[in-house]
C-alpha cells in the first residue's frame, strides 16, 4: 500500500517555511487528520505578512497576505567628533555642520580606508571635501589646479606601500593633527560672529591651520598659501551663506 507525504514549502524574498506532515496511507484512511497550526510568514523588507493555512479534507495549503506600515524613524547628525568635551553635548551655542561638510568627513574615512590607514588624517579630510564635490571649498580647490587624484597621489607617496592584508576600521579615529583642524574650524565660526553652519570651507581652513600637518603641507605643495586662505575666508564669510 504505498504511503505518501503531503509537503508544502513556501518560498519569499527573506523567510523559506518547510512543513511536513507524517507518512499516512490516504487510501486507507480517508478521514485522517494533520494537525498543523497557521504559520506567519513576517517579510519586513516588502511590509507584509504571509499566512499559511492547512486543510485537512483536500490536503491543500492556502497562502494570504497582509500588508502593514512599518514605522521608521532617522537621526540627523550635525556634529562631528571634538576633543572639548563641552562639545560632545547639545549645546545650542555651539554651531553645527553643514550637511557638505559631514558629507566630506564620510568621505574622508572612506578615503583613509582605501589608503588602508588605521586613521584619519588632514590628508584625508582634504580628500573628502575635494570628493563631495560640491562645496565651495572643493570648487576653489579644483579652480586652484588642486584635484582629487592630486592628492590622492601625494597620499600614497605618504602611506608608502599598502599592506594587503591590513584592514582599516569602519571609522578610522582622526589623527591629533585632524581633530585640531576641526575644533579650529568651530571655533573660527564661533570668532566670526557669524550664526551660519560649520562648513567645508571652515574645514580646510582647518586643515591649513595645522602648519605641521600632512594636509597643510600638500596644500603649499599645490600653490595654496596664506593670500588663497584669506580669499577662501572672503567668499565664505557672511550670515546668510551657503555651503556650496
């Protein structure tokens, strides 16, 4: 008398349910029961869920499926790292950064990575701010003949050889050098008087104020001096500008 197995098996995106029934000889018992419970199926990346529901009488599974709204919520980041600790709370006297300045710091870790550094240094931040692209920082930069691939190049003479089997952080931590050019660049807004954001321009005058700094020194190699800084100052300064 053969025996046979009722399996059903239900396949989405992130969730695989198996369920088996035990061998039962259906010709011999046509009334015999399965006793299998209903099973969600959540799939949080397509907002529904999938039920599956068992008859006994015809064997057949049914699949239905129920959509919900998953709630989500953000957090905006207007700050970046500093070694004043009065600054590593909220502080509403303490202005923020500008959107293209903590895209340029992203930028600069990602840099500092493919560098295969354990840090971040002033080099990577000017290659972050000439990577967003955007700003008005990386647009003076860019007029002033200093590029990306530029200073890229200068960093790798930097590193040296890269060791392969090196793996930066997911967030190389800033060299002294780097954290000095951002608490500078804070402070130079705060000394402005100026109410606007922290910007990318307020970065790389950061970056040149560190005198002994990779990144000052890839600076004076490019052409940019002390006149260049003051013009960047100038086109930056006011209330009502924007970074970019």
């Amino acid at each position: 008398m053969a025996s046979h197995y009722s399996i059903y098996k239900i396949l989405s995106t992130t969730t695989t349910a198996t369920i088996t029934a035990t061998p039962t000889s259906l010709s011999s018992q046509p009334n015999h029961k399965i006793n299998i419970k209903s099973l969600p199926l959540p799939n949080p990346w397509l907002n529904t869920t999938h039920s599956l529901h068992f008859s006994n009488h015809n064997h057949h599974a049914t699949l239905s499926t129920t959509k919900f709204t998953a709630a989500t919520s953000s957090t905006v980041v207007s700050s970046l790292p500093t070694a004043k600790r009065e600054r590593a709370v909220a502080n509403e006297e303490v202005p923020k950064w500008s959107w293209r300045a903590i895209k340029s710091f992203t930028m600069a870790e990602l840099e500092a990575r493919k560098l295969k550094s354990p840090y971040t240094g002033t080099e990577a931040l000017l290659m972050g701010i000439l990577k967003e692209g955007t700003s008005l920082a990386s647009k003076f930069l860019r007029a002033n003949g200093i590029t990306l691939s530029k200073v890229h190049e200068e960093a790798v003479n930097l590193h040296g050889q890269i060791d392969k089997f090196f793996f930066s952080p997911e967030h190389p931590p800033l060299t002294a050098e780097a954290q000095k050019a951002l608490d500078w660049a804070i402070d130079h807004k705060i000394k402005s008087g100026n109410s606007g954001e922290v910007t990318t321009s307020d970065m790389l005058l950061g970056i040149w104020s560190e005198v002994e700094s990779p990144g000052h020194k890839m600076l004076a190699t490019f052409g940019f001096n002390d006149e260049k800084a003051k013009e960047l100052e100038t086109l930056s300064a006011g209330p009502n500008f924007v970074d970019g």
